[in-house]
C-alpha cells in the first residue's frame, strides 16, 4: 500500500485563515498509475495529493451514490406510472366495461425530482442565497449530532382531461433531506484540495464513502445478490408449491431497469411442458400460462411464423421437434379463427389482461380495457430491461429452450452459490430502489386524499367535479402526502430497515451498519464487505457459506469473521472493483454493430430461413444449418440480457475471440465491464 507523507494539521479553528503547507509524496499516484489506467473508469484516477490505495477502497461507494444523485434519480420519474381519478368511478357499472370512457379525470404524476447540495437549516428553513457561510460540512453535523443531507426537490403534476386548455397543474416543493455521502459530488468537500480541507476543519486524510445520520457515521453495505438480465438454470423442491402441476425445475432472470431496481421472472417448468411465468406485483405472486404470454409478445407474426421461431433450433432433434410439435398443436392447433372479443380487442393480450386486472386495474385510465392491462403487464413487469418486444419475445424464447435443455438433462442445474452467478447490490441501487418507493406511496396516497374527499362530496350530495377542479385541494393533498418521502429515507439509513409493499427484495432489514473507526484497518473493512444476506443467516446448511474456487481473486478466503456471520461475511480483495457504473445504454448497439460490420447476421425479425413445412423434423437438419438469423448448430449471443444475433457453433470461438479482443483494447468503444454471453449447450454459457 502506498503511503503518504504529510506535515497535517487535523483541524484548524473556525475563522482561521491558513494552515500549514501539506507536502505529498508523488510515489502514491505513479505506483497504481499502470492499473488505475486499466480499470478507469471504475477506479479513481491517481492523486497526487491524496493516497491512491486508500481511495480505492471506497471509490465504488462513492461511484455508486454519484451515478444515483446524477443518473437514478432523473430515471426513476420516467419509470414511475401515473395515478388517476375518476370523479364518476362506479365499480358495479364501469371496472372492465369497454364502452366506458370517462371524459373528465385527474391524472397525477411526478414531472421531477431534483437532488440539492446540503445547505445549512435557517430559523425559516434552507436558506436563500448559496454563500460560502450557507455551506454545511460533514463536522457541522458529527458536532451537532444532526444527518448529513441534501434536499429534494419534487415536481407534482395534475392534468384535467376535461380542461379544454389542457393546461397543467405544478407544483414543486422540497419534500425532505435525502442522506448525502461524504466526499461524493453532492458533498460539500468534493473536488478540496488538502489545503482547503484543513482550513475547513476536516480531516486531511478523509477517504468518505459513509453518511452521517444523527451524528453516526453509517455505511451501506454491499450484499450479494443474484446477478441480474441472465437466465440461470435452477433445480429446487420449493417450486413444486408455486403452482398446482409445477415441477422442480425453473429458470430465474432477474431483470434490471434503467433506475437502478430490479424484479424478478420466474419461468416454472410444468409435467405436460407447458410451463408457467411468474411475475411479482405487490410483493404477491401471480401465474399465467407462459404459451399466453409468447403468443402476446409474439403476436406481430402469423401462426407458421409464430411456430418456426418456436421450433427453431430443434430440427435436427426428432424427439425436441416432435415434442415441441405435439405440444405447440396441443395449445394453438385448435384455436379459433374468430371470437367476438376480436372486435374490440387483441384476443392474447384480451386473455392476459384477464390473469392481472386485480393487480393492475387501479393503475390503469379510467375505461381501460383487459388489452390495455395486458399491454401494461408486459411493459411494466415483463423483462423490465428490455424496451422492444421483439427483444423480449427472443429473450423468452431463450429462457424456454434453456428450461427444455435442463429438462432433458442436456445441462446440469446451475448453483446460486456459485460466484459466477452473482453480484453485489451496490449503495446507489438500494437507495434508488427506496427513494422510488417512497415517491410511488406518495402517489398513492395522493390518490388516497382524492377518493376520500371525492366519498364524502358525493355523500352529501354536491358534484364530485368540483373537488378535481379545485387548485387548492391539489395543493393541500400533496402537503400531506410529500412529506413522508423525507421520513422513510431518514429512517431506512438510521435503522437499516425497509417498509415496502413494492419493491421485489430478498431482505427488508441489515442493510446500513454503523462504521467502527478503531483503526484504520477496521474503517476500511466496511467498505470492502461483502454480505451473502440476512436470509442466509438462519439457514442451517453449510452449502452457502463455501467459497468456491472461481470466487478466488475476488473475493478473499481469509477475511471472514468467525461465529454465526462466518462464511456470509465475506471481504472483496485488493484488485476487484464492483461495476458502480451506469447501465450502458450503447453496448447492445455497439455489439451489433461490431458483429454486422465483420459479416454476421443480426436480423432476427421474421421465421430466419426455418424450413416452412409443419413437420419440421421431416424436412431433416441439413434445410435449416445455414439459417440467416440462426437455426441449429446455432450459439445465441446474449448482451445484457438481449439477445443481439446467433453464431455458428463451428465460428464460435473465433468469434469469442474477437469479442475478447475488442473488450480488452476498447475498440468500437467496448468497455471491459461489458458482459457477453454465449448461450453452448454444450459448453454451458462461455
């Protein structure tokens, strides 16, 4: 480790004008100038002031927190659905009428939400002007025994559908102090130099990375998580009670959004093959039959199309290609050409929308059909990472094939213990993921405020339109809602508990420790922990607290305390850096671009050159091995949970070297924390 020599002053009094000189030494930056240069930029790059080593260990921290003040935060507004109000809402006469279509509701929303910079609190609240005197440093709260925080800023917006202007009611206020951490760009002593840290009064050699609650230095910890926008092969007796006729088997996918949360989908494999998809609305699960939802995504292609993209693959295997043909004739050989709901609606997502109107009816507008329910299931629950549903259809398709292989004992189960199917959930997300919530319950209980005053007009018989028509109501309704936004972030970050009926996590509690600073060694141990979670803690099987050979050189075999936490308290090692970057919005398109331009295919609309004849098995393997988009003999290549072409398996490795190669030199603008995927049965994923 690197060290740093330094003539400091720890603290100068208030008011004082100047410190003594800080002298440092060089050699701190120039011995990790060579791997800060590979790992940038998850890494921070190398000061001459401050000491490289020690900044590395808290970097993904502060990395993490900063792509959630400045990338989460705007994101999770777009993600975050609307609330309506319908004046006349009737449920006996209107819930799932498709003649009724209300002209005069409320629709309720939030437009912004903006993160400040922590300020000093005046007699009259946050203070006017933003002046040097106005700043508040992380000793002002250690002192006062007060939360480093910063306000938040929220933008409540109200259209009227029955206002012929059209015009918006807005309005935005400060709903409370979001936790600031110290030394990221939010906080006042980002970007110091040592100099002027000293003449501020805090301490030459602060590395940050923890929050100030009441006083109490808190740190966030990171906790192991199943890694996220991969399908993973499990083999479990506890999904037998999941649905009447499932079996052991499943394949889990648990899907990221671009805010920073995740839900997870479940694919059930069941005894006649059909399978099951499990999707999670408050926190309750619900099943539907996954040949319903296909045919949803599906439903832009014909019924032979919509069959040779769910045979592909098999023709050259007469007992997979008979298989799928019985099973495929069993569940859509006998479907009508016409119903009367075809009149109305999309006859797929008509019937999808019947599985989840109780889930989802109270979020939708006001006349909202059983389609709109289905298409709002699919946008919103459905493989949240994936936008098109041409993608979400392939992506499917790839789960159900992995499912069948695993069936077949064509690939063995795969382990959640392993370290190769897991990754850490990071400060930033976590915080996201309450903040979100905290904004979502505001809304419902904005929505709350609304149909209770909405009961009591219409009780005593006045016109229920003059509640949604009053600007006063709106502003005094988010008064009383906006205000536990602030409360339940203050009180996740004190206690380290989460009160939610939303958000789709495996623990609610043991997410915030209190940093011991006994020694410096001890300080920078919470920063490099790593926990397997609170719900491992009382299992009494010793199967997740081993530490797999592939976890070495990430994770540390030594570092692990004894008694009840050992084994699920684990340590990352010096050189691993968590992924505390922003999802990369161009790496799909720059996969395909890279593949396209050095002659693959990437077009995996329409049937891929499949044989068109309804027994496909008889046409024999050699029609379809040179399919354009892929067929047999075919690797799918997975980016970030899309699937963005199919490979040859005989040019697989060639092509795996190359991708290798341009990850490793950056070229095509490839980063080296991209992950690409290559599904081999044969080889499992490479």
């Amino acid at each position: 480790m690197a060290s740093i020599q330094a003539t400091k002053r720890r603290r100068a009094p208030d008011g004082a004008n100047g410190a003594a000189p800080v002298e440092s030494d060089q050699r701190a930056g120039h011995s990790h100038e060579a791997r800060d240069r590979l790992l940038n930029p998850l890494s921070p790059l190398p000061s001459p002031h401050f000491n490289a080593a020690l900044q590395q260990c808290v970097y993904p921290h502060i990395l993490s927190y900063n792509t959630f003040a400045d990338c989460y935060v705007e994101e999770m507004v777009k993600e975050l659905p609307f609330i309506y109000v319908d004046p006349n809402y009737d449920p006996d006469r209107h819930e799932a009428n498709p003649y009724y279509k209300p002209s005069d509701y409320l629709k309720l929303g939030i437009a912004e939400a903006v993160l400040g910079f922590p300020q000093k609190l005046g007699v009259g609240g946050l203070q006017a002007k933003s002046d040097a005197g106005s700043r508040l440093l992380p000793r002002h709260c250690r002192d006062s025994h007060i939360s480093y925080g910063a306000p938040l800023h929220v933008s409540f917006v109200c259209y009227r559908t029955g206002d012929e202007s059209n015009a918006a009611i807005k309005k935005t206020m400060v709903v409370g102090q979001v936790p600031v951490m110290v030394k990221s760009n939010r906080c006042t002593l980002s970007g110091m130099s040592p100099t002027e840290m000293v003449n501020a009064g805090e301490d030459l050699d602060e590395l940050g990375g923890y929050f100030i609650i009441n006083g109490n230095e808190r740190v966030l910890r990171f906790v192991i998580q199943q890694k996220t926008n991969y399908p993973i092969a499990l083999k479990r007796e506890s999904f037998r009670n999941r649905e009447i006729f499932a079996t052991d088997l499943a394949v889990l996918l648990r899907s990221q959004r671009i805010d920073g949360t995740c839900t997870s989908n479940i694919l059930l494999d069941t005894e006649d093959g059909r399978c099951c998809y499990r999707i999670l609305l408050n926190r309750q699960e619900h099943f539907c039959p996954f040949p319903l939802l296909l045919r949803c995504i599906g439903g832009g292609l014909s019924l032979q199309q919509f069959k040779l993209k769910f045979m592909e693959g098999t023709w050259g295997d007469l007992e997979e290609s008979t298989q799928l043909h019985a099973l495929f004739e069993e569940v859509w050989g006998n479907e009508k050409d016409f119903v009367d709901t075809d009149l109305r609606e999309h006859r797929p997502l008509h019937q999808l929308g019947q599985v989840f109107w109780r889930g989802v009816s109270w979020l939708l507008p006001p006349g909202s059909t059983f389609e709109d329910a289905g298409r709002f299931i699919i946008d919103r629950y459905v493989l949240v990472h994936v936008k098109e549903w041409s993608s979400k259809f392939e992506t499917l398709l790839l789960m159900f094939r992995k499912l069948r292989q695993l069936r077949r004992g064509k690939i063995p189960p795969e382990s959640m213990d392993a370290f190769s199917y897991q990754e850490v959930i990071l400060p930033g997300q976590i915080l996201a993921a309450v903040l979100k919530d905290a904004l979502f319950n505001s809304l419902i209980k904005l929505r709350t405020q609304y149909m209770v005053e909405l009961r009591q007009v219409k009780t005593a018989g006045h016109d229920p339109t003059l509640v949604i028509a009053s600007n006063k109501f709106f502003d005094a309704a988010t008064d009383r809602c906006a205000s536990e936004i602030g409360h339940k972030i203050s009180y996740f970050m004190a206690t380290g508990n989460i009160r939610t009926t939303q958000l789709d996590l495996q623990q609610l509690s043991g997410w915030t420790v209190t940093a011991d600073r006994l020694n410096l060694n001890r300080f920078l141990s919470h920063f490099r922990a790593v926990h397997r979670g609170q719900f491992f803690a009382q299992m009494k099987t010793t199967a997740v607290r081993k530490l797999l050979g592939e976890s070495w050189g990430f994770l540390c075999p030594v570092h692990t305390p004894d008694g009840a936490p050992c084994g699920l308290l684990l340590h990352l090692s010096q050189m691993a850096q968590p992924v505390a970057v922003p999802p990369d919005r161009g790496a799909i398109a720059a996969v395909r671009l890279f593949m396209k331009a050095r002659g693959a295919c990437v077009d995996l609309d329409g049937v891929s050159g499949l044989p068109p004849s309804d027994l496909g098995a008889a046409c024999g393997g050699q029609a379809a091995s040179h399919s354009e988009g892929g067929g047999i003999n075919c690797v799918p290549l997975v980016v970030d949970g899309v699937v963005v072409c199919k490979i040859r398996k005989a040019e697989f490795s060639f092509w795996m070297e190359q991708l290798r190669h341009a990850k490793g030199c950056g070229l095509d603008g490839f980063k080296t924390h991209w992950e690409l995927v290559g599904f081999d049965e044969d080889r499992q994923a490479v």
